[in-house]
C-alpha cells in the first residue's frame, strides 16, 4: 500500500500545472477550539478557490499521509479524538501503525515539497525559544525548512519565541526570508516585530520571481520564507501582548513547562488572558497569509 495519496483534484492540478497552495493540519486539530476550527479549515480551501488555486491540506489519516483532504476529512482532523501532533520526525512512525495526526509546518513542508507543490501558507513558524541558552530547545521547522525547497508564507515566527535569535539561526541555515510589503519582520501577533529585513517584495508577481530565481539557481534545496504582516487593524494590542506574555512566561517557569510543552502552554494562556484577542489576531494572520499564498502560487 502506498503511503501517501495525493487527492485527484490535486493531482490534476498538479499535472495541468495549476497553481496548487499547501496548507498544515496542526493549526485545525490543535490551534483552534471546536466547532470554528472546521470552519476556519473550509473558509481557508474556499479562499484558495476563490483566487483560482487548488487547496492541499496536509494530514496523515489511517496510517497514510493525505495530500488534499475532502470534507469528511477535514472534519475528521478538526474533531476527532487522538489525534497526534506530527513533525517531520514522527511521519514514519504514524505511517507504520496506522495513527492519524495533523501535520505541521516541517512535516507539512517535507510532504508538500515531496508532491511537487511550490507554495505553502501557514500562521507562524516555530523558531528558537527564548531560554536557548539553557535548554538547547529550537523547533524541528527551521532545519527542515534548511533542506526543503518551497516558499512558506507565514507571519513571521510565533512571539512567544526568540525572534532575533530565530532569524540568525535562519540565515545561518541558508533559509532565504523577504517582507511582504515590509522591511520590519512580522511578529505573528503583532504587525511588527521590531526586527528588520534585508528584502522586500510589493507584488505576489515580485515574489514568484524571488521563487523562480532561487529554483533556477539550484544547488541545495532550501525554502523561502515570505514574510507577511498581519494588518495593523486586526493585530493584538502590542502593550497587552506583552504585559500577558511576561505574566505567561513566568507562570510557564513556575509550573515547570519545558521542551514542546512550552509553545502550546503559552499560545493557551495568551488567549485565555486577553479574552480570545490573540485567536482573532492569529485566524487573521493565517487568512491573509492563504490569500497571498494563493496570488503568488497564481504568479508563478
């Protein structure tokens, strides 16, 4: 039996050399509360659709990695119990004893790459955690994204982490980043991060050409991040943000949270602490991210 099955309607598209926009399952199973979670999930393929491109949300169902997932899948993954939160390093194991899970950005990236796909959206990237130094911990998406040839798009690295020491590891790894419309890189939550950039894109035709470019010039495979701000109007307030992620962090140190449990502890707490805020800011990041996913995916 294969291992992995690539939808019709994605195959075709990918055959027709049609645009095609990847998109993770993790933000579906983990990042958002049931019910809305399946209706972000269905809001964000008819968006895909409704700039000319063919959504491929990325699962692993029954032991077989999914490439473009139907309805009663999507609702499978938004709803069903057990289901595992999967990395590039865990695909193997969840193919051979039949697990379901939903992929994210490393294990989305290597799957959608691996099918031929050329662009992904996402919300925000893992990166380095802020006590480095002390726990060695950094996310499995930057050094997948070091050997995986596709364009992400995304809102910058989730705030709760490291963002200057995320983008040195970045450029040491050879991960090309360009701001969208911006020379400061996104802050997931917020529009900006305080952190510069050294490229700026101002058309999705701009940054198909960055793709082409990079494509063209092989050598190793390596992605690119496009950096796409959420728009002021929609960010979390900067003086909340930070006053309930210092208070998130403490209660992190003193409820003795490490390794992966780190990330989602703290995503949790900065929505339950700003009454839901930082859910909207991050449906409204991961939305405009899929809409530009999809004219840049048309571009190319």
């Amino acid at each position: 039996m294969a291992l992995t099955e690539i939808s019709e309607e994605v195959r075709d598209a990918l055959a027709a050399r049609r645009p095609v926009v990847a998109l993770e399952s993790t933000i579906i199973a983990h990042g958002l509360p049931r019910p809305r979670n399946l209706d972000i999930a269905v809001e964000l393929e008819a968006v895909v659709r409704s700039l000319g491109a063919v959504p491929a949300t990325i699962a692993v169902l029954g032991g077989r990695a999914r490439i473009g997932l139907d309805t009663a899948q999507l609702a499978r993954i938004a709803g069903g119990e057990g289901i595992r939160k999967l990395g590039r390093r865990d695909l193997a194991p969840a193919l051979a004893t039949g697990a379901d899970g939903a992929t994210t950005v490393s294990a989305t990236a290597f799957l959608a790459a691996r099918a031929g796909i050329r662009v992904f959206a996402t919300g925000g990237l893992g990166g380095v955690h802020r006590d480095w130094v002390r726990s060695q911990d950094e996310s499995a998406d930057l050094p997948e994204l070091a050997r995986t040839g596709i364009a992400v798009v995304c809102a910058g690295v989730k705030s709760v982490l490291d963002v200057p020491a995320t983008l040195q590891r970045l450029e040491t790894l050879g991960v090309g980043v360009v701001g969208y419309g911006t020379d400061r890189f996104p802050g997931f939550y917020l529009t900006s991060s305080g952190e510069p950039v050294d490229w700026t894109v101002e058309s999705p035709e701009e940054a198909a050409a960055v793709i082409r470019a990079r494509e063209r010039l092989g050598g190793p495979d390596s992605a690119l991040i496009v950096a796409n701000p959420v728009p002021e109007s929609a960010q979390l307030d900067p003086e909340l943000h930070d006053r309930v992620l210092g208070a998130a962090l403490d209660a992190c140190a003193e409820h003795g949270i490490a390794g992966q449990g780190v990330t989602p502890f703290l995503l949790d707490y900065l929505s339950r602490h700003t009454g839901g805020a930082s859910l909207e800011a991050n449906v409204a990041a991961v939305r405009g991210n899929v809409r530009l996913a999809s004219l840049i995916a048309a571009a190319l």
